[in-house]
C-alpha cells in the first residue's frame, strides 16, 4: 500500500485531481480526451492506485464507473446519464514524470498539457521559423555568425505574432494556463480563435483573455467541458462556436455577459433538452441534441434557429423576429396543417427546412416532392426558400393555385380561415366546394424516370417552370447519385434515342413524361446506350 500512496503523491505533484482534464495518446498517435473522476485503488488492484476516466468519445468507455468483483458490484463514480463512457487506468510503479504518466503499450497520458503561449510558439514559431532555420548550417548577421543552436533563441524573441488574423491552436494540448498578459501582447490582429478539443476547463480564464484580445471577433471551443459562469466580460466575441461540450443547459443571459456583442452561438451535439431563454442573441444552432416532443421557442431578438436532427414533434412560441427556420431531420409526423400557426408565431418567416421528417418524407414518397411544397406555400405566405432552394414569386403563384384546387377536391385539409381567405381574395376566387375551373392554373407534371427499363422515381415538376438542371438535381437528391455521373436522354416513337444534355432548357418545351437516364459520367459517354 506505501508504494500507491507514492504513486498518490507523484500525482498531486504533476497536478493531477479530480476533475482534472487528461489526454490518452495511443502508439498511432490519435489523442482521446477524458475528464479524471476518481484516484485511487480498486478491489481488483489493491496494490496500485487508479485513475477513473471518464471519456468524451461515447464509444471508448467500458463501464459507468462501476466494476463487478468476485460476483460484488463496487462503484468508484458516475458517469453523465450512466452512459458506459468510464473505464479505469492502471497506474505504472514508475513512469509519472512532471506532466505525463507513461503507461504500456507505448501509450502516454497527459495530465498537464501546454500553455496557451507553449503552443502558440510551438505551433507558429518552431515549426515554420525555427524549421526553417535549421536547414543552414550557419546564419550571417551583418559580418557575425550565429550558430544554429544559438537562434532558435533569438527568433523565438523576434517572432512576430501581431499580424496573425486566423490562430488555430486546436488538438494541441492547451491548457488552462493562459499567461493572459503575454496572450494579450503577443495577438495583435487575431479575429478567429480556436481552441477547440484542448484540456482547458476554465470559462472564467477563458472570458479573461478574450478581454485581452480586442480584436478577437470569433472563438471556437469544441471539445472541450466547462462549467459556464457569469462573469463581466470586455470584449468583442460576436461568435461562439461551442459545440460537442457535454452541456445540458445553459443560460443566454450569462454568455451576454461575459461576451457583449454576442449575436450568434453554435450549441450543436450538446445535450439540450430544452430550448434555452434567450437575451440578445439573434442566431442559434442547437442542431444534433436531445430536444423532444413540443419545444418552447423563445427569444425576441432571434433571425435563426437550427434545430435539426432532434426528435421535435412541434413548436409553441411567438418569434416576430425570425426569419430562417432549420427543422429538418426530426420526428414531425402530423398533418400538414400543423404550419397553419405558423402565420402567427413566425410573421416574418422566409426560409424553412422539413426534409427528413416523417411528414415530408412520406409526402414527399407517396405523392412528390412538389407536393410538400404545395403544402408548404399554400400555408406559409411568407416562405420564399425551402430546404435550401429559393422560389420565384411565379413559382410561388403556381403552388398556391395548385393548393387551392387540391383543397377545392378534398384532396388536402383546409387551412385556417384567415389563411384561406387571404388565398381566395389573392385569386379571386370563391368559397365553393367545386374544383376551380381556369385555365391559368398550371398543374405539377408527372415524369417517369427510367434505369435499364425499370421505373425507379416518378416526379411531379410545374413543367412550365423547371429546367431539365432542376429535373436533374431533383433525380440526383432522389437516387443519390452526382449530376455528373449520369446523362438523361428520351426516347422517339420511332425508336431514335436522343441524348438531354441542354440544362437551361425549360420541360414543357421538351413535352417531357417519361426520361431515362444512363449512369455513367456524362463527361466521357459519347452517346447514349441503343436498344
């Protein structure tokens, strides 16, 4: 047992305790970072102290701070939502230097890691100044020579740091050892910094030395964990980047505390399960979390929200600010007419991503894709980009007209009373359950597409007003398939195989129904295959 109670001290010496931020690097290289949660022996090493790790990689852990021991469960600590992210490391009887713990199989854990200076010159200076001088032999100053040994010395002292804008010090070890002062005078111009998946823990550190660092403009943190606290900040941060950080929550209120000028924060693949109270901020990303159900949306200032790929099942909320709305990848199955508030809660809401959501997709499989933006425009007057593409107010005109007349056959759910009213009086036309009877109504298209003889997509298009380009892109987002690597031709009812290949040219000029299409990049197919 003396000798664990050595091995215990050699730890506290290199600075290592609980909740300490370490690094594993394997003999390849790659570095896995964890969070120690436990120091000392354990039933099966009673000889030996241990580390408990907890590890950010979901998938690298083995328990959850528990081991099973001759039939006996003992715990030693909990990992976050008793996930199976721990696993315990065997400390060595020697091999515990200053910041470092050498362990076997050629594997290191670091305990301590780099300054913040340490790995800007290591970075910056030795590798690009002092590489650089190392390939002579001997360097000529005026009439002196300096050896080579003698000036890594002298450019450490002359690097000039000022005019870097962009500084990436990310996987480099950083820890929460800052040396504010040196920081501050070192980055003069930096506007971009990164320190993402770094052992740094400190927020209050890091707030400080984005004080020193007025030109700073934009900061990245990924990777790491910190307990975010309030604290005034001085500073200009405008952007946040501060994703795959372990949170659960976080106050709004806080962070425009300690950044001033924030206006937008990067909150992807955290652990959210609430929409979080907003100040200030104006723009969020909260994609990749653990949102569920009816979420809360709030915040009067906010212009963008991204909360796709999480298991929303729909919004409640007044945003009068919002303009651009990402819900795509999530678990909306109901009707469409779900959008129908959408008038009321996002007034001023132009741009919108559903794709990946039950609801669309099975829309988009059962009946087209243009009839999930039928749904979509006949239901949101503001809309003028869905998923990503913008619509003309043509465009626009076509969808509506074909929603009216879907509505009009009982194909579809009437929308709300003031939503319908406002596309009767746009059209002229008349609350009636009869079909509307015009000509300027442009209906959707059928095409059916090809491969080999066999039908493998049937898409609805307004002919009038699609590209054989569009038609094209629409195949590739369908089949999965690069625009170059296939070509779209036709058949003549006289057997004579023409080739498409005019993107620009509009489909109801083609009189286009039924298109093949023959994969292989179009770059090198001299003609389409004969049968």
């Amino acid at each position: 047992m003396p000798a664990a109670r050595d091995q215990y001290d050699e730890l506290k010496q290199a600075g290592c305790h609980i909740g300490r931020r370490v690094c594993l690097i394997g003999v390849d290289g790659k570095q896995h970072m964890g969070t120690v949660r436990y120091i000392g022996p354990i039933k099966p090493w009673p000889r030996n102290d241990a580390l408990g790790v907890e590890w950010d990689d979901l998938v690298r852990g083995k328990n959850d701070g528990s081991l099973e021991y001759k039939g006996q469960l003992y715990r030693y600590f909990n990992t976050k939502g008793d996930e199976k992210t721990g696993s315990f490391i065997k400390l060595p009887q020697e091999g515990i230097a200053d910041d470092l713990i050498r362990l076997g199989k050629d594997r290191v854990l670091v305990v301590k890691g780099r300054s913040f200076s340490s790995a800007l010159e290591y970075k910056y200076d030795e590798l690009d100044q002092i590489g650089r001088a190392e390939e002579e032999e001997q360097i000529m100053i005026g009439t002196k020579k300096v050896e080579k040994y003698g000036f890594d010395e002298l450019i450490r002292r002359q690097a000039n740091f000022s005019s870097l804008e962009v500084v990436s010090l990310d996987n480099m070890l950083v820890n929460n050892e800052f040396e504010i002062n040196l920081v501050g005078r070192l980055l003069k111009s930096v506007t971009d910094l990164d320190l993402g998946h770094n052992l740094i823990s400190d927020w209050m550190q890091v707030v400080k030395v984005c004080d020193k660092l007025q030109t700073l403009k934009t900061l990245r943190l990924a990777g790491n964990r910190f307990h975010i606290v309030e604290i005034a900040g001085d500073n200009q941060i405008a952007r946040l980047i501060i994703p795959s950080n372990d949170l659960e929550a976080c106050n709004l209120s806080t962070l425009s505390i300690c950044f001033p000028n924030l206006y937008y924060v990067d909150f992807s693949d955290n652990r959210f399960v609430q929409f979080p109270e907003t100040s200030t901020i104006e723009s969020i990303d909260l994609s990749f979390n653990r949102l569920g159900g009816r979420i809360i949306l709030t915040g009067s200032s906010l212009r963008a929200i991204n909360i796709s790929d999480n298991q929303i099942t729909g919004l409640e909320g007044t945003l009068t600010s919002l303009r651009v709305l990402d819900l795509s990848h999530n678990s909306i199955d109901s009707d469409w007419s779900f959008l129908d508030t959408f008038e009321e809660q996002f007034p001023h809401l132009e741009a919108l991503k559903l794709d990946g959501n039950p609801l669309f997709d099975q829309t988009d499989s059962q009946n087209g894709y243009d009839h999930c933006l039928m749904q979509i425009m006949g239901r949101v007057r503001t809309i003028t980009k869905i998923n990503g593409t913008e619509y003309s107010p043509e465009e626009r005109n076509n969808y509506e007209l074909y929603f009216i007349s879907k509505v009009k056959q009982g194909n579809t759910t009437k929308p709300k009373r003031t939503i319908w009213h406002y596309l009767l009086n746009k059209y002229g036309q008349k609350e009636t359950n009869s079909a509307i009877v015009t000509s300027s109504i442009k209906r959707p298209t059928e095409i059916s597409v090809f491969n080999n003889e066999k039908l493998v997509l049937k898409q609805y298009v307004f002919a009038e007003n699609t590209t054989l380009g569009k038609l094209k892109g629409k195949i590739s987002k369908k089949l999965g398939l690069s625009v170059l690597h296939f070509t779209l031709f036709r058949k003549q009812a006289d057997g004579i195989v023409e080739r498409l290949d005019n993107d620009q040219e509009y489909l109801s000029h083609l009189g286009l129904q039924v298109v093949y299409i023959h994969t292989a990049p179009h770059m090198i197919l001299d003609a389409p295959p004969h049968n």
